[in-house]
C-alpha cells in the first residue's frame, strides 16, 4: 500500500515547478520505533513513537530551496509546494511522466521486530546484564539498549523517478564499567543490522561477553607507548579509521568545493596495488544498506579504491549532476525534515589473503589498535587524530598488554600508503555518522588491516 498515490506526487512537483527550477522531488516517510532500556539492573519504560510527514524541494542551479510537513494530507503537500515555489526562480525543469512505483531490494526479514513481545526483549537485555556481571566482580556498572524502526518512505521527481523502500533495522547495545582499586575503564559492544529480530535472538549474550572482557582486560592496562610505529588495525569498530580519515573526503559536497584532500585525485595511486575498498549500500543485511538511497536511486557496490588507485567520489543526485555523472546511491537524510546529503553507506577494505596472526606476527614492536572511541578529522587536509578505546601493544609478533591512552595521528593519503597488509576476516559493525546536523546509520568494517608506520600517542612513563 502506498503513502500517497503517484497523481498527488506528480500534481505537487508541477506546482512546486510553476516559477522554475531544474529539478523538483517530493519525499514521503513513515517510521515506527521502539526501544528498551536496561540500567542498574532495572529495566526502563518502553519508548516507543510513530510519525509520517513529508518533503518538498526544487534545486535551481546550485541552490536548493525545501520544506516539510507532519501528515500527508494533499492541502498540506500542496501547501509546501506552494511555500518552496516561492522561494524558487529560474531553471528549466521537464517534468516527465512518474511511471511505476519501483520497490527497493528487500533484504531479508525473518521475524519482524514488531511481532516479538516486549517482555521477550525485556528478557534480551536482562540476559546481557546477568552475563556481564557473571564476568567477574569487578564489574561494577551495566547498561544494555535494545532499539528496533521500520521505515517506509516513498520518492517522486520531476525525472520520472517514482521508487519506494521498507527498511527495518534492530540493534542490541552493551555498556560495562569496571573498577579496580580507584581505576575505573569502560568497555562497549553493539550488534546492528538492516534485519528482524532474528539478528538478537541467538546468543544475545555474546554481546555483553565482549563488552564485559574489554572492560575487565583494560584493568591491566599500562601507558600506551609513543613515537612512529607499525600499527595493525582490528577489524569491525576498526573500520572507524577508514570511514573518518578517508570516507568524508569522498563524498562529492566536499569535493566540489575543494575542501576535501582527494580533489581532483581520481586516477592516482593512493594506496599499494593490493589495495581495493569500497562502500556498498547493497550489502544484504548491513546496518548502513537500504534497496534505495532517499532521493530514489538503487543502492550500489561503488569501488572507491582499486589496484590502490582512485577509482570514483561518492554521488547524490545534485551533485552528480554538476560533474555530468550519475548518483552512486548515496544521497542520504536522516529523515522527512532533513535535505539529503552524500553521505557513506558501509565503506570498508576488501579482503586480503593474509590472516590476523600474519600481520601481527610481523611486527617487532607496535600497537595493536582493536577500536576507536571519538576523534577529530579535518577534510581538507586528510589530517586526523584517533582515540583509541582498546588497544595492546605488539612485541615480538605477538599481543602483550593492555594499553590506555594511545592516539593514532596522521593523514588519510599518509595512512593509505602506508597499508602493507590486509587480513581475509572482513566485519561490519554499526554505528552512527554525523554530518551536516543529521544521525544516519552507517555501517563502519573492515578486514584486519596493517600500516607500516604511523604516529602514536601514548602516556606511557
């Protein structure tokens, strides 16, 4: 069943239009949420919420003029297209007959999230926190979340395009504080993805084991040492790296006006020969991937890096059509009151045939960086520094002991010639990217990944 039928969306672009412009979309949302919290071993009131709304924008030249409204009602698209045409002037839209509404992909639902009592995932989170606590008494704090929407959201524009998309996602989060005469360290674990509530229901437990043993493991932790380095990076939460220091600085806004490190890099060898990546919003099951894009395009495998040289910037709808090429499926908001942006979908390294142990086992002396906690990257320049949340040092080719304290430091081009290595154990984790005031899903992974040198900063005596 639709949200609106495609002669409302076609009348709203035509009015939209009726002063000009180039290009003129109305987007459609529906989105239910619910969510449970576990804190101090209570279990808090479910927060559950539903809206619908939509959006309408007309794109003249390099301006973009939008609006919103809560509900679908026909006076209050109408209203918008009114408001938006208005602002909007020039141009010389066509608008194309909207043919038949194309469904996204679907990736795959097996138990959809809705149908699952909330007792039962009340029960998830208390199993999380009765395994945490099992872990050793040390472990003074617990915190467990447990988050499910589904999304549906219909697109139209003045191109023809009319496409549609059924997103449901669910995500299991884990929190454990840890305290040893006076040292308190935290340690964190999600488990996400673009899938029902069959994602959770096997060994939910195992999320709150991991959470559990980093914090616990980081009670033995010593100064992290400094200087440059071999640093072998982990894989999932490690794909922090890749999607910061290099990712933004792909996407085309930032290319566009020259405030991104890769302008006018494609074709270049940034990377060893061995070195592919990608960003893939078609990847079944990811928490970053959707059938669709929110400006209606289907999403797709884009190869950004190959044989180490780049190979393409990451597109939406506007800003391909400023460099005469097509949207790569990534033009993305975060909901009906957003514009969309280009943003990443899940952006990792393809696998390698070495394995973890190999690349480690390489390094004399170095740290270990398994994941990331906040950090700092400047587009224009590709510079960036990294906390990192857990990390061990590398003696002898072998992991030694917990390190605190460390921050990678460095530049994106600086970090990509400096890969000598790449694992085979490729891993999505899932998180969530800022940019342009807008939260969207984005799935950050990869395989292990060594760098021959980089700049560490430690606090090590």
């Amino acid at each position: 069943m639709s949200l609106i039928d495609r002669e409302l969306a076609g009348r709203a672009i035509e009015r939209a239009l009726r002063r000009g412009g180039d290009l003129a979309e109305v987007y459609v949302e529906e989105r239910h949420g619910f969510g449970l919290t576990l804190d101090d071993r209570r279990v808090e009131r479910p927060q559950s919420g539903s809206e619908r709304g939509a959006s309408i924008r007309v794109v003249t030249g390099e301006s973009s003029f939008f609006g919103h409204v809560d509900g679908l009602g026909e006076d209050d698209l109408m209203r918008v297209a009114d408001s938006v045409a208005q602002a909007a002037a020039g141009g010389d839209a066509r608008v194309a007959a909207l043919g038949s509404v194309a469904r996204g992909s679907q990736h795959p639902v097996a138990t959809p999230p809705g149908d699952v009592e909330a007792a039962r995932k009340a029960d998830v989170l208390r199993l999380c926190n009765e395994t945490a606590r099992a872990a050793g008494d040390e472990v003074a704090q617990v915190s467990a979340g447990y988050a499910e929407t589904r999304q549906v959201i219909e697109v139209f524009n003045s191109d023809g395009v009319a496409a549609a998309d059924d997103r449901t996602r669910v995500r299991l989060s884990v929190q454990v504080v840890a305290r040893r005469d006076g040292v308190v360290e935290t340690g964190s674990e999600t488990r996400g993805g673009h899938a029902g509530f069959e994602l959770i229901a096997e060994r939910p437990e195992e999320v709150a084991e991991s959470a559990a043993r980093k914090a616990l493991t980081m009670l033995d932790a010593r100064g992290a040492p400094t200087g440059r380095m071999p640093v072998v990076v982990g894989n999932a939460f490690g794909g922090v790296l890749l999607h910061e220091a290099v990712g933004h600085g792909l996407e085309a806004d930032a290319v566009q006006k020259r405030a991104s490190v890769y302008a006018g890099r494609v074709g270049e060898q940034v990377a060893p020969d061995f070195v592919t990546a990608y960003d893939d919003g078609s990847r079944t099951g990811a928490w970053g991937s959707d059938g669709i894009d929110d400006e209606g395009t289907a999403t797709q495998r884009t190869t950004i890096v190959e044989g180490g040289r780049l190979t393409s910037y990451l597109y939406d709808l506007i800003r391909a059509r400023r460099d005469g090429t097509a949207s790569t499926g990534n033009g993305r908001r975060e909901s009906f009151r957003h514009i969309p942006w280009p943003r990443m979908t899940n952006t990792f390294f393809a696998p390698g045939d070495a394995t973890p142990e190999d690349l480690i086992g390489g390094v004399e002396r170095g740290l270990y960086a398994v994941s990331f906690g906040g950090g700092q990257v400047e587009p224009a320049t590709g510079d960036f520094v990294f906390g990192v949340s857990e990390g061990y040092l590398i003696e002898g080719g072998k992991v030694t002991a917990p390190v605190r304290g460390a921050t990678l430091i460095g530049n994106g081009l600086e970090a990509l010639r400096a890969v000598d290595g790449i694992a085979g154990d490729l891993d999505i984790a899932s998180g969530y990217c800022g940019k342009a005031g807008q939260r969207v899903p984005a799935g950050v992974g990869q395989p292990h990944v060594r760098l021959a040198a980089l700049t560490v900063g430690g606090t090590e005596a």
